[in-house]
C-alpha cells in the first residue's frame, strides 16, 4: 500500500512556523549549529510565503478582471 502524500503546508502554518523560528533565534538559546540550521529553514519557509501570496495576488488580479463580463476563475499555473 502506498505510503499517502505529505500535506502541503499552508500559508498558515508556514508562517506560524517562521514566527517560532523567529523567537528561537532571538532567544539566545541556540547554537551556532542550530542558529545556521533555523536560519535556512527561514529562508526556506519564506519563499514558500512570498510564492504563495504571489499566487494568491495572481488569482485575485484574473478575477477581477474577468468581473466586467462573466466570472471565471482559472488555475494558475505554479
């Protein structure tokens, strides 16, 4: 049986991630070791961000262009 796909993560959760990344870093418990590997996560997780609010604007941008005549969503393609 296959094993079920990872869930992607949201918005959401990518954010609440990078906020308790944040909170980590500015604690002063970190090591150097886990300072760079939080720092990369970081830096990962807010791509994700940026690429998902790009996304979103793209779609809000298609739907309300179309309003003039009929309503049509379309998928963007990522």
């Amino acid at each position: 049986m296959p094993k079920p796909k990872k869930p992607v993560n949201t918005f959401e959760d990518s954010f609440k991630r990078l906020e308790k990344i944040l909170e980590k870093l500015e604690s002063d418990d970190c090591t150097l070791d886990e300072t760079i590997t939080l720092y990369e996560e970081g830096l990962k997780l807010t791509k994700t961000c940026y690429d998902k609010l790009n996304t979103a604007e793209l779609r809000i941008k298609e739907i309300n262009k179309n309003l003039k005549g009929e309503l049509e969503i379309k998928d963007i393609e990522k």
